[in-house]
C-alpha cells in the first residue's frame, strides 16, 4: 500500500497543530472552558469575550485596547485569549467597566442546557 502524500499545506498545519498542542506551547491560543465550568468561570469567560468582540467591532489593535483599559499588552492579550485564570473576576468587572459605560452586571439563572457567551 502507498502511503499517502501530504501537500506542503497540510503538512504546514499538521506541523501547526503539533506545536500548539504540546502541553508547553505559551503562543496565542484562545481558551475555551472546562467541561462543567462553575458560576465564575463563565463570569469571567463572558467578560473575556465581550472585551475581545469589543475590540474587533471597533477595529482596535491590541496595544489600542490595552490603552482603553490601562493594562500591558500582554496582559490584555490574557483577556482577548480568554485566560482567565490570569485575572479575579472585580479585575475583569474593572477593566470592562472602561470601555462599556455605563456597565451593567446581571445575575441570571442558567439555563441548564447551554452556557450563554
């Protein structure tokens, strides 16, 4: 049996997905949450969210979002990626608070069958 041939471009992203996939990789990878995440990992996961979709309905660089909200790039590059065990949840209350006003915190009960973002 022949074995198959991969193009350059599928080996490029199978070279992607080795990289980003190794448990040491600290590049830009959006985080997702765990399988039964708790009340404030989905706080903080919206919050993430909603200061990235922020960023790209303004069309800001990350360096003019980390102006907005007075942190380091890469700090702010924590929040786009969702890294959320980086911040508290009053931090990321503080810095969504500069770009959202006047800001807005709703306690809502969950619906049991999906995870609102």
């Amino acid at each position: 049996m022949k074995k198959k041939q991969f193009s350059p471009k599928e080996q490029e992203f199978e070279k992607y997905l080795q990289k980003i996939e190794d448990p040491n990789y600290q590049g830009e990878v959006n985080y997702a949450l765990p399988e039964n995440p708790t009340p404030l990992q989905v706080a903080k996961f919206n919050i993430c969210q909603n200061i990235l979709r922020y960023k790209r309905e303004n069309n800001l660089t990350r360096e003019q979002t980390a102006e907005r909200i007075g942190l380091s790039k890469a700090e702010t590059e924590d929040i786009l990626f969702s890294h959320i065990e980086q911040f508290t949840l009053d931090r990321l209350v503080d810095y969504a608070s500069k770009l959202f006003e006047p800001l807005e915190i709703k306690v809502v009960k969950a619906d049991a069958r999906r995870i609102s973002v």
